[in-house]
C-alpha cells in the first residue's frame, strides 16, 4: 500500500517522480540523473506522459511520490496531483524563468508544496553549443524575449535541451533530501518533546 503521507515514509526510500519530455526540453543525461538519484538514495520512477497517458496513471505515480522533478513544460501542471509538503523541482531552461514562476513555481508554493528551482546555466543549456557563449540567446534572454512570444518558443521552447551539471545538480537534490529527512516521524515527534 503506498504511504498516504509524508510520516508513513520513515523506513522507506523517498520516491521521486521523473517526468521526462519527448522533443525539445529534453534532459540529455537522464540516465546520469536517474542513477545519481538513486545512489543519493531515492526511489526513482520514470514516467513520459504522452498526449495519451491516462491521468489516473499520472495521478497514481505522483500522489505516491515525495518528489516530483522534471524540465520546465507544460507536465509540469502534474504537480496537482502532489500531496501539501511533497516538493516540486523544476529545471528552468535559459529564457523561461519568467514562465516557470509564474505558471508552476508561485501556484505550486499556494499549494503548500515546497518548491525548487534549478536554473541551468548557459552550459547546461544545448543553445550553448549552437549559438556560443557570447550570443544574446545565451547571455541576454530578456532581448530575445522582448520581440515577442513566437521568439521566444521558436529559440526557447522550441529548439532547446538540457545537460545537467551533476555536481551542481547534486547540491539541489541534498537539499531535498535534508528537506524530507526533516519532515519524517522521527524528527518530528524529536522536535515535539523538545
């Protein structure tokens, strides 16, 4: 039976729900991720919904899971289905900050969720490699984003991937992790007595 809430997890492996994206906002090295989640000591499922995925499905997987992570887009609006006090870690693409907040980080924080984003740096982002270092899509998102919505899906949306930093990547998946160690039983019945 999966736990119901956050306390009914303190002898299990946190679960973390991957979503993943088909096409552009892809995460390059998921397999990387997904193992260095789960030497991190997670319980990582994979999930791609697809226009046909059943929202039962999606809804099973999430409403069980103490974690929910995936690359800015239009699945992050799954969040729903988290339970309050479950965290969302949304991976922000150069150029869709503004979208990421306003759209999923600020309702998912309404929502009693504890909310995390991870910026990619230029690095991290496949427009580095195509447009260079130097390039206003890299180092001045705002400039592009000004002409308009149509250029900003067609360079930001549209034709761009993800190559996480595992070390720095790593740092924000500690934090989750200290995060739900603080909310298991035996912290909380700790700080109780105190």
């Amino acid at each position: 039976m999966a736990p119901t809430n956050l306390g009914e997890i303190a002898n299990q492996k946190p679960r973390l729900a991957l979503l993943l994206r088909n096409g552009s906002r892809s995460l390059e090295n998921e397999g990387e991720v997904v193992a260095m989640a789960e030497e991190m000591g997670f319980a990582v499922e994979v999930m791609r919904p697809e226009k046909t995925t059943e929202l039962a499905a999606i809804y099973m997987v999430l409403n069980r899971s103490e974690v929910m992570l995936g690359v800015h887009g239009a699945a992050m609006t799954h969040f729903l289905f988290m339970r309050p006090g479950s965290v969302f870690v949304q991976i922000i693409p150069i150029g869709t900050e503004w979208a990421s907040e306003t759209y999923y980080g600020a309702p998912a924080r309404r929502m009693g969720l504890r909310y995390i984003s991870y910026k990619v740096k230029a690095e991290e982002s496949s427009l580095w490699k195509e447009y260079g270092k130097e390039h206003p899509v890299v180092r001045e998102p705002g400039t592009i984003n000004a002409r308009g919505w149509e250029e900003t899906k067609r360079v930001y949306l549209d034709r761009q991937n993800v190559r996480l930093d595992l070390g720095r990547f790593r740092r924000t998946m500690d934090r989750v992790r200290r995060y739900l160690e603080s909310r298991r039983p035996e912290k909380v019945e700790e700080e109780e007595r105190n």
